[in-house]
C-alpha cells in the first residue's frame, strides 16, 4: 500500500479557529485555544493519520498588521509556515466574511500559492445562515483561485472529515513523517508553558496576556512516576506581576491548578507545577525569549 505524508499550513486572520481545527484534526487538545487574539505564537505541528496518509497540520500564528517586535516575527512565522507546506488552508470566519484583513492575506496569498494547493474553509458555520454562506463563497472564489471550498465548524465538528480525507488525497506519496503514534512535534516544555500561558490569557485582562510569556525551566523525573515542572512567568511591567498574582496569590493559584490538572490529563500522570513570576521589561527584546517560543528573533526586525 502507498503511503503518503506531508504539510498542511492553516492560515488566517487572528481568531479564525485554526487551533481549534488543529486539535479538532489532531483528535487532541496540541494547541492553545482562547477567544483573545493573537493566542498562538509559534508555529505548532499536529499530526493526524486518515488511512495511509500522515497530515501534518502547521498552525500558524493569526495574520495581521504587526506592531511591536513580537508581532512581526509571528506574522513572519505564520507566512513561513505557508511557504514551506504541501497545502496551504485559509480560513475564513462565516459571521465576518470578507473583512479589511482576509482582504489583505489574499493580496499576499498569491506569493506562496506557487507550487502548492491553496483551499479554502469557511469556519464558525454554526454562526450563520446557508445563503449567507453561499454569497460568502462565491464572493471568496472570485478573488481566488481556490482549490476546493469547505464549509466547516471546527468547534462542533462539521465538515471537518470531509475535509481530512481530501487534505490525505492532496499530499504527496512517500513515507510518514512521524512514528505511527506521535501527535505533536513540540517539545513537551513548550506544550506545558503553552498550557500555563492559555490559563493566564483566559484570566487576565486588556493587554497584560499579550505583554507576558511562559518558559518551563526545569522538568524533573521523580521515581513515584510523577514530575516536577517550574515555569517562569515574565511580564513586562511591576505592574503586572501584582496582576498576575492577584489578591493573596489567587489568581496565580487558580491558574497553576488549571494548568497542572490539564498537563496530569494530557501526560496521563502526576505534576506538581511550580509557577514564579518575574518583571523582566525588555523581554520583548530578547533573543532568548523568541527562541523559547520557537521563533525568530531577526524576523522582528
Ligand atoms: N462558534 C464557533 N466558534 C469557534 C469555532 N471554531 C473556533 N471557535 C472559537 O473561536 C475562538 C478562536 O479560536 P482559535 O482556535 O484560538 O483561533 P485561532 O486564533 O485562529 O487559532 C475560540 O473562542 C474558539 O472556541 C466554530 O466552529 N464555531
Ligand atoms: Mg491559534
């Protein structure tokens, strides 16, 4: 029997749903999902299998006009990852259509659609009606060339099968990419600070989620099975960390134990997650911060 495997990259604008057809495809919770924007830093490997094909899903961090440093090494990471797929998936959300930004990605849509399959997923269908979803299509088929048009809810599921099987027919042949049981390619420090990170942008207000980050600093076997995991939360302002920390530590509190009861399930075992929190002001213009997240420094440039 032939095998096939390759990249898929799903891009679009910030809050899409492209975590959460990731994880939906992946058939596990690989990458962090928030109603904030801007969520997704890095590009995060999933790795689904639908028959003899291996799909290895790139979220891609949301596109948008960048800003600061961080902005613009995402947007880079996320342009990237389209460049260097088999497939390359825009999604669309049905309830906003064809806004200043999805205007946008289809100007630069064209540059990494050489060489590559380009389709198209109108995602959040559960939010509108069918005609609104027809106008939307075909307004989006005019201005690209799309290889195929899905209709999906990534959150409920809809079309989200359709699509796999034909994402596997699209991919070249040629051995898996991955072991048979592997769903992520990230390493297991990184998911966990990702983990810590979703709890705290889900908690915290207004700008403070997008002016922190997470490293995992040290993660250590114990010989009952269990793990100690320490993690640094930065932030950039003194400010910030009273916030962080919240009345008598609560808040810190509240997400240490979100955070470490996810990691038990997804680890299947006993944590213990230890959470500091430290002002570090230009941690936005370090180097090493970047490259914790997976990204490039210099693309911030
Ligand atoms: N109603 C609805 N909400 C969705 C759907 N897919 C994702 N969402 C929500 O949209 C928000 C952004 O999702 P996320 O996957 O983080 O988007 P990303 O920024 O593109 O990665 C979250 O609150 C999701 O729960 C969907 O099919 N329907
Ligand atoms: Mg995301």
């Amino acid at each position: 029997m032939t095998t096939r495997a390759g990249f898929v990259a799903l891009i679009g604008e910030p809050n899409a749903g492209k975590s959460t057809l990731l994880n939906r495809m992946v058939g596990a919770k690989v990458s962090i999902v928030t109603h904030k924007v801007q969520t997704t830093r890095a590009r995060i490997r999933g790795v689904a299998l639908e028959g003899e094909a291996q799909i290895v899903f790139v979220d891609t961090p949301g596109l948008f006009r960048p800003r600061r440093r961080l902005d613009r090494a995402m947007v880079a990471a996320a342009w990237s990852g389209a460049a260097d797929a088999d497939v390359v998936v825009l999604m669309v959300e049905a309830h906003r259509g064809v806004t200043e930004g999805v205007e946008r990605i289809l100007e630069t849509l064209p540059e990494v659609a050489t060489g590559r399959t380009v389709a198209l997923a109108i995602n959040k269908i559960d939010r509108v009606e069918a005609p609104v979803l027809l106008g939307l299509s075909r307004d989006l088929n005019e201005r690209f060339e799309f290889a195929q048009t899905f209709m999906i809810s990534a959150e409920r599921g809809h079309g989200v099968d359709v699509m796999r099987r034909w994402l596997a027919g699209q991919l070249p042949e040629g051995p898996w990419l991955y072991p048979e049981d592997q769903i992520a390619d990230l390493p297991m420090r990184m998911i966990a600070a990702e983990m810590t990170r979703e709890k705290l942008t889900l908690r915290l207000h207004q700008e403070i989620p997008y002016q922190l980050t997470v490293e995992t600093e040290a993660w250590e076997e114990r010989k009952d099975g269990s793990a100690r995991v320490d993690q640094i939360v930065y932030v950039s302002r003194d400010g910030h960390k009273g916030i962080v920390l919240g009345n008598k530590g609560e808040t810190i509190k509240a997400v240490s134990k979100a955070a470490r009861e996810e990691l038990e399930e997804f680890m299947g075992r006993r944590i213990h997650l230890f959470l500091q929190v430290k002002v570090r002001e230009n941690w936005l213009d370090e180097a090493e911060r970047y490259s914790e997240m997976g990204l490039n420094f210099k693309d911030g440039n």
